[in-house]
C-alpha cells in the first residue's frame, strides 16, 4: 500500500486479533431503527461470548454508562457484567470498561485482583476518560477539564499498575493519594490496560502507561498518522503500545448485500438522536485544547454508528473485508474491535467467513518475507 509505514518484526509476525463490543447495554450499535437482532440481557450475552470465543474472536469488551439516552436507555455495570461472561467462557479476555471518578482506582485494583483469580487473568480494563458531561452532572461528580480528565486516567493507570505489582505502595499525585498500602492477593497476572480517545493529551497518555489504544473508525490514512504519532512517541521511552481500532462489520456475500444493508441502517437513522449525541460530542471535542475530539470530522451518517465504525470501511464481501484488514494491520493495527447489527449471527458468520480468510492472508504474506 503507497504511504503505508512498515510495521515492526513483532507486528508482521503476531496475526492480528478480533474484540467485540458486548451489548451489555440496550439500543444496539447504531442509532437506527432498523432490525437489531441483539439484546442486552445476560442469557443472550452469555451465549454471543461462547459464540464469540469459538469464532475465533480473543477479546470482548463492556460497555459503561451511568444514565439512559441516545437509544440506551438500560445498562448493566461492566465489572459484574464481564464476570458473568469470564464464568461462562474458558479463553475469551473481557476488557471491563472502567470511568475514573465514579471509581477509585483501590475498588478496582481489588476488584480485578480477585477476578482475575477466578478466571485465569483473563480481565482487563478499558480507562475511559469521559466525554459525556451530562453524565457526571446527574450523578453529582464533579467535571474536569479535557487535559485535567487524562491527567486523572494517567494517575489512575500508574495506582493500578503500582497496586497490583508491589507490597506498600504509596503514591502522591494530584487526584489520588496512598500510603503504605498492600493488596493481596494480587493477579495472576498483570491485567491489560486499554484506553481510547483522540486528543494529543489521549496519544501521549497511551504513549506513556497505557497497553493497548483504541481509536475512532477512520480511513487507512488516518489510522496511520494516529499509529505512527503513538509509535514515535512511545519509542523515545522504550513502551510499546498496541493499537486498536473500531469498526462496524456488515460482511454479506456479496459487496452489493453489505452495501443494501448500510443503506437501510441510514435510511432509518434516529435523526433527533443522532443530533443529540453530536451535541454531546461536539461539546466534549471543543472543550479539548486543539478544540477538537474524536468526532470532530465527523458527518450525520458517520454519527449514526458511536465510534465513527463506518469509515473503517469492513463493509462488503468476506474477500473484501478480509483484504481490509490487512490492509489495517499493514499500517500497524494489532487489534480490531467489531459491531454487528446482528450480534449472535454475524459473529458467528464473520468467525467461519472471514477470519480464515485473514489468517490465510497472513499466512501467505509471512511465505513471501521468507
């Protein structure tokens, strides 16, 4: 691909992994009223996991929001929700979404601790900064800055990472303070730690504590400066991050299916919502001091799936999609984060169809290297 960075040793041999967002919360993925054939309650997420898991897929994440709107009007808390899902899988990692403020980091770490022995490490956890003001608003937390949010989640990374790793722990910074404290027990591993967002301070957050980063859908383009920006960075103080990407699959058999099937989605679209939840984002991106956020470039259609999922462009055949996702993965994407209209089936559909295609490719370009 012309512009397209080369990839580390480590990237061009790990095959890249698959994550879904779970639906522990209702409304589906894309503010619509088409057909979601989806649901949030735990019987049917218990069974997408196991779908999930022997459909190739490594990691699911939890979703967290504290009240209703946008189409969500009920939620199930992430923690509780991804123990429900370790409980009823063997491999599957869960990745709990966590919101600094209304958690303390302690509550996790012991949280997490004790999970990740019930369930063979297999939880991690999502340092989501906030972006919904209103949020914070109802349930009486108070609302920081853009750069003063990422300053509390680096603080709150740097507690979990202190906590879990080491016997009398102490810690003086401007949001959390602790003196001589012990857990125990600790994981039986040390947890991975995720994160998202777009801004300079979310880059050089992830560039400095953070495992794993997630961004936005976008083109290949965009994705890459994204990839190359963190990589530079975290180089200079020898922390490899892996990136991650949202994206919102609608594989069918053939190209013009998939196609027809987008078209419905935005032919539907909740237009009072969408425009409600671009209030909200504007409003976030604009407090940020490039003035703007992860959906500033965003369009109305754009908006109709949260997280930009349709400019990643896994719409169309599995030979195309597969293709896609190389292409992803030649500009240093390690882990794509999946939506689906419908969950239960298209998992299944994407693990049998498309996956073994990917691996196919991987497999194909590692014979030419040699």
């Amino acid at each position: 691909m012309s512009g397209a960075s080369s990839p580390s040793a480590h990237q061009k041999t790990e095959a890249i992994k698959f994550a879904y967002w779970v639906p522990n919360v209702s409304g589906g993925l894309v503010i619509s009223k088409v057909e979601q054939r989806t649901s949030w309650d735990i019987d049917y997420n218990r069974k997408l996991a196991q779908i999930a898991e022997a459909s190739g897929f490594e990691y699911a994440l939890t979703q967290i929001r504290f009240t209703a709107g946008y189409g969500a009007e009920y939620q199930h808390e992430s923690v509780s929700f991804s123990h429900a899902l370790l409980a009823a899988t063997e491999k599957l990692n869960v990745i709990a979404a966590i919101l600094p403020g209304p958690w303390h980091p302690a509550v996790v770490a012991k949280q997490v601790a004790s999970i990740s022995w019930y369930t063979g490490g297999r939880l991690a956890v999502n340092i989501v900064s906030g972006w919904f003001r209103g949020e914070f608003q109802a349930i009486g937390e108070h609302w920081l800055d853009h750069d003063e949010r990422y300053r509390r989640s680096e603080e709150f990374i740097r507690v979990l990472r202190g906590v879990w790793s080491q016997d009398d722990f102490s810690f003086a910074g401007d949001f959390y303070r602790f003196r001589a404290y012990t857990l125990k027990p600790k994981p039986v591993s040390p947890p991975e730690i995720f994160q998202g967002g777009s801004s300079r301070a979310a880059r050089d957050m992830a560039a400095r504590v953070s495992d794993w980063y997630f961004t936005n859908g976008n083109t290949i383009e965009g994705i890459q400066k994204q990839v190359d920006d963190i990589r530079a960075n975290s180089a200079q103080s020898g922390h490899r991050v892996k990136i991650g990407v949202n994206a919102f699959a609608i594989v069918r058999d053939t190209a013009e299916e998939a196609r027809a099937a987008l078209d419905d989605i935005l032919t539907h679209a909740d237009p009072d919502a969408v425009r409600a939840f671009h209030h909200e984002v504007q409003n976030a991106g604009a407090a940020s001091p490039e003035r703007e956020g992860n959906w500033a470039k965003s369009s109305f259609e754009d908006l109709v799936q949260y997280n930009d999922g349709f400019k990643t462009n896994l719409i169309g055949s599995p030979e195309e999609v597969a293709r896609r996702i190389l292409d992803l993965k030649a500009v240093g994407v390690d882990l794509v984060l999946l939506g689906f209209l419908h969950f239960q089936e298209e998992i299944e559909f994407f693990g049998k169809r498309v996956i073994p295609l990917v691996r196919a490719l991987e497999a194909e370009q590692a014979r030419l290297a040699a």
